[in-house]
C-alpha cells in the first residue's frame, strides 16, 4: 500500500487531478437532471432520491477507482444515463421494490455477458474508423454548444474561449483548470451560482427489498440492460479503444456489474463504463503521457465518492453553476477527443463511407423505438459496412506454384 500512494504521488499532476474534477462536474451537472426527473416522476420521497444518488455516487466511485488502478488506465464509470431517460417513462408506474427487482435482473444479464467475453469479441470486430466516428458523432455536439453558449451569456463563454486559447499556446498543460477557474469567477462575480441553498448533511441509504415481476421484468429489466450495453459500455469501449487503450472490457463489465447488483436495493439502475466524461480523461488535456492518465480516473473516483456520502448536497453545488458554464467548459475538454474521433475516420480509407454514416446518424441525435442516436449509429453505420465490404468472404486463395507456372 505504501508502495502504491508513493507511485500515485509520483504520477500525480494537476491536470490529471482536473480532469477528474471536471468529468465528475458535467456527470452531475447534466445527467443527474434525468435522475431527479424520474425521482420527481415516480413521487420518490426525499430519503429515496438521496439514497439513489448515494448509490450511483459510490458505486461509480469505488469501480472507477478500483480499475483505474489496477488497469493504469483512466476508466471511468458512472451511472446510466439512458437507462434513467427509459426510467422516466417507465418507473412512475412501478411500485418501486418492483423497479429494485428489475435493477437487479439487469444487473445480472450485464454481468453475464461481460464475464462470457461475448462483448469482448464484439467490440474487437468493430472496424477502427466506425468506433472513432461513433466517439465523434457523440462528442460533436458538445463542442458546438460552446458557441451556441455565446448568445445566452456572451462575456463568460467568450472570456472563457480566449483563456482557453491563450493558455494552449503558453501553458496548454493547465488550459482547462484556467478556463475552469475563470468561469467559476466571472459565475460569482456576476451573481449566478446559489450556494447559498446548500446543505451538507451524511445521508442515511435506504434499503428496499427487491419483488420480482415478470411484467417489470420484460418491459423494464431487459431493456434497461439493452440500453446500457448499447448506449454507455459500447461508446465507452470506443473512447477508450481510440484513445490507445486496448484494456478487455470483460473485467470493467463484471466489476461494475457486481457494484450495480450489491447497490441495486439502495436505489441504484446501474452503474457502468462512461462515455463522454471519459473523453475528458483519456486525452492529452488529462497528461501528455498516456500512462499517467490513470490519475484522472483516481481522482474521477475518490470525488464520486465524497459526493456520495453528502448524499446529493454536493452535486447540487455542481448544478448551481450556470448552465452556459458548463456546457463551454465540457466543450473545450472535449476538442482534442473530437479531434481523436475525427482524425480516426479520415485515416481509416478502407471503411470511410461507413465511418461517416456512423458519425452523421450519431451526431444527429436521433430517437427511433426508444433506443438512442449511439446505438442506431452503431446498427446504421455497421449495416453499410457489411454491405460495403461483406466481411464473412473469404479473401480467394492463391493458386497453386504449379498452376502458376504452367
């Protein structure tokens, strides 16, 4: 152990350190809303919406943290935002210990399938050039809203864009703590955060028995596992994959598998491999050496976890912040993935027209029989590139030297 804290201390920077910051930031600032939205939704009680953030908080903590070090490789994990949007629709008519039951079955299909290593072998056989435009069809929109931002509030997202500038050509190491540091000023000096309305208090989790239900069963527990597979561990892979680490996702699917079935009772729907705020971690912002990256999934980690234990009181600081703030901060932290994405699709020529279909149709955003834009770019792209390439011919074998020379 003391080995262990005197390599963290060695490797430790604080980019890395900001990185993780700034990935747990958006994570609350933008996907928790679904979460109080389907707690609002299902007329959950103040103690069982605490205890769900408490939940997702520690289990995303303690798995990120757990693989981040033992991987030297900044994975990190969070709830599942697609399984909270299926949950709004689909939870206020659940008794919630039904609901709990379906957490679990998920819970254990995805644990499955990760220990199997079926997705493992499905994630290796997706072409290098689809997996970068499904990064950057995800990510596009977040580098866009950066100036979508500037209508709205004008002097904060500019002032934050020139530090961002400035600090790439003199100190790009520190641009996004600067340009971090500078919006949280300007949002206080200008009077647009409500820190006064927090409270920090440890919150108490509540336990709620699982009842099972084949109707919650089918209409809630398969899709919610379809969802997450498809819509956080597959884009997930992806960013870590085009990033440069080539880590099995059989061990990161079983980990976060187990901390969403021990957690299951408390409230949480799944803990699992993050996309976007991944993005943050794994890129040049985070270290110029990809090895001590790991450091921004370790301080992803130990963050969750102290929000966790305040029981939402802290991701509501996060919250309080403006809205503009945060989407040209994650904008500016995700340049240089969407740069990664990008340049992915242009060097892969052999699948090109597949990549660029697969980026169109997952930056647009789309909707179609409940499933996502990641996971109609996935299907959509992969369609035209079996019908492109028709990779299950075999390439023709040579003919024989004796043929040749007759």
């Amino acid at each position: 152990m003391h080995n262990t804290l005197r390599q963290w201390r060695a490797d430790a920077s604080l980019s890395a350190i900001v990185a993780g910051l700034l990935a747990v930031l958006i994570s609350y600032a933008g996907p928790l809303v679904v979460v109080f939205q389907a707690a609002s939704l299902a007329h959950l009680s103040t103690e069982q919406t605490s205890s769900w953030i408490w939940a997702i908080s520690i289990g995303s903590g303690i798995s990120g943290l757990l693989l981040s070090w033992h991987l030297r490789t900044p994975v990190i994990t969070a709830w599942s935002t697609p399984g909270a949007a299926l949950l709004v629709v689909m939870l206020p008519g659940l008794p919630l210990p039904q609901a709990i039951g379906t957490y679990v079955v998920s819970s254990l299909l995805v644990t499955a399938i990760g220990l199997s290593g079926a997705f493992d072998r499905f994630i290796e056989r997706i072409p290098k050039g689809i997996a970068a435009a499904l990064l950057a069809g995800i990510l596009l929109r977040f580098g866009t809203q950066v100036f979508a931002s500037v209508g709205s509030s004008p002097l904060l997202v500019l002032a934050m864009l020139a530090t961002f500038v400035v600090f790439k050509r003199v100190w790009a190491r520190y641009a996004i703590a600067a340009v971090m540091a500078i919006g949280i000023a300007i949002a206080m000096a200008a009077g647009s955060t409500h820190l006064s309305q927090l409270e920090l208090t440890l919150v108490a989790p509540v336990f709620v028995a699982p009842q099972w239900s084949w109707h919650a069963v089918l209409s809630l527990g398969l899709p919610l596992a379809l969802v997450t597979l498809t819509g956080q561990y597959v884009p997930g892979m992806a960013v870590l994959r085009t990033s440069g680490y080539t880590v099995p996702a059989r061990g990161i699917i079983a980990l976060t598998g187990l901390c969403s079935l021990l957690l299951a009772p408390f409230g949480s729907h799944g803990v699992n491999l993050a996309a976007i705020t991944a993005a943050i971690c794994t890129g040049k912002e985070a270290h110029e050496d990809p090895d001590k990256r790991y450091i921004a999934g370790i301080a992803c980690g130990l963050i969750y976890i102290v929000i966790g234990l305040f029981g939402g009181a802290l991701a509501l600081l996060f919250r309080s912040l403006p809205a503009e703030m945060i989407a040209a901060l994650a904008g500016l932290a995700l340049i240089g993935a969407i740069t990664t994405g990008l340049t992915g699709i242009v060097q892969d020529d052999k699948h090109r027209d597949a990549s660029v279909i697969t980026f169109l149709v997952t930056a647009s955003g789309m909707s179609f029989l409940g499933l996502g834009a990641a996971f109609w770019g996935l299907v959509i792209g992969g369609l035209a590139y079996l019908v492109l390439h028709r990779p299950w011919q075999a390439a023709p074998l040579a003919p024989p030297a004796s043929l040749n020379k007759a």
